[in-house]
C-alpha cells in the first residue's frame, strides 16, 4: 500500500514538473516519420489496398514504397 501510494505521489509530482522528459526511442522514431495525409479516389484506393494486401504490407507501407521508388528513378533537385 505504500508502494502503491510512492507510485501516486511520483508520477503526480512528474505531471507537475516543469522539467522536460527524456525522449524515448519511440518518440524519436515519430519524428523521423511524418504524416501524409492523402485524399484518394474511391477507385484508386481500391487498387492500392488490393496490391497492398498481396504484397502484405500496410497501405502506407505500399505508398512509401512507391513513391521512393518514383523519386529514385525521377530525382530532383528538391
């Protein structure tokens, strides 16, 4: 019980900190990658969750695939 009251008194004084936390590896990892949100046509998403599912990959997973390998073959100067 008064482990469990430690606990309480620890993590509450954490929220109250103004210290900043540590970053985990997780949210490192989050930074690194980006959301894109994409608008498909209805039709369009049909096929990419189709070719997705029988590469099994994600949706995304299949869309980064493509379009790294769009710009790999298309570079610029970006």
């Amino acid at each position: 019980m008064i482990a469990a009251a430690a606990s309480i008194q620890s993590n509450f004084s954490t929220m109250n900190s103004k210290e900043t936390p540590t970053k985990t590896t997780h949210e490192t990892k989050e930074r690194e990658n980006v959301f894109l949100g994409l608008y498909f046509p209805a039709d369009l998403k049909a096929k990419v969750a189709a070719a997705a599912a029988a590469d099994e990959r994600s949706m995304s997973q299949f869309a980064v695939r493509v379009f790294k390998n769009y710009f790999d073959q298309n570079p610029t100067n970006a």
